[in-house]
C-alpha cells in the first residue's frame, strides 16, 4: 500500500511537470507571434520603408491637397455667456491644392489672422468647445481664407486658382 501511495505522487508530479513544460511552450510561441505581428507592422526595429513611403505620399504632386502651410501660436481673447474673458491658444494647418501656397500664407499673414480674429471674436468660449462649433469654425476659416486669398491674387497673381484652400486642421486649440 506504500507504493500505490507512492506512485500516485510520482504520477503527478510527471504530469504536473509536462503541463508547465507545455505552458512553457506557448508562451514562447505567443512571444514570437507577437514580435513577428509587431514588427511586421512597423512597430518595432527598422521601418525605414514606412518612413519613405509616408513622405512620398505627402510629396506626391497628383495629389489634390498636398500642399500645407501653417499659422502657430495665435493668442486670441475670448468671452463667455457671462462676459467673462478667456483667452484662447489656436494654432493650425491649411490645406491646399495650390503648390505656393506656403509663400501666400507668409506673404499676406495679415489678411489671414484678421479673418481668424472676426471668426474667434464673433463666438463664445462654449460654442468653441463643442465638436459643433469648432467644425462649424473651421468651415466659417475655409470659407474666408479662401475669400482672402481669392482676393489678394486677383490682380497680382492670376496664376493661383480660386478656392485652392481644401482643408482647416487645428493643431492647438487651448481655452484658458
């Protein structure tokens, strides 16, 4: 009867021994397929043909919208529904299907940031943290910018065509 005692222990432990043996195993599998399906996919180690291929769209020129420009760091007051003053951080992207359209942004600022100051002036600081109004905004930004730019290469740069500004993009919208 010692030995039945015995040998049922034995028995166990082999059987434990081969389960971890198995666990053991899988989980060596499942890291492998892990790191196979993350650096299959550019999340680990060299993805340089990503890289290259990301900066190829963006430098396509068949591409309508291709060409940005950008306005940074513009320090806006506010009010609210109380009349209290905020004061609103908005920097952002403009999309356009005109290749200079980096030079117009630079060379008629001005114009541009007016424009953005009527459109700011004229909300709330509630209006503006809603999905709602901010889309609505950058619609109302498209429109005008694309007025302005209309406006100002009318005469002087025939070449650019109407309405090229495609797209609004904030980058920064903080209401303090």
């Amino acid at each position: 009867m010692a030995d039945d005692g015995q040998e049922s222990k034995g028995s166990s432990g082999k059987g434990l021994m081969i389960v971890l043996i198995a666990l053991v195993v899988i989980l060596i599998f499942a890291i492998i397929g892990g790191g196979y399906f993350l650096y299959s996919h550019g999340a680990l180690g060299n993805n340089n043909s990503a890289s290259h291929e990301e900066v190829k769209k963006e430098d396509s020129s068949d591409k309508p919208d291709a060409f940005k420009a950008d306005i940074t760091d513009l320090v806006l007051n506010l009010t609210d529904s109380r009349g209290k003053e905020k004061l609103m951080k908005l920097s952002f992207s403009i999309k356009s299907s005109e290749p200079t359209i980096a030079a117009l942004v630079v060379e008629f600022k001005a114009e541009i940031v007016d424009v953005v100051i009527s459109q700011i002036s004229s909300r709330s600081s509630e209006e503006l943290l809603t999905v709602g109004g901010k889309n609505l905004l950058k619609d109302e930004l498209l429109q005008d910018i694309n007025n302005v730019i209309n406006e100002v290469t009318k005469g002087k740069k025939p070449e650019v065509a109407k309405n090229s500004v495609k797209q609004i993009l904030f980058t920064t919208f903080v209401i303090k």
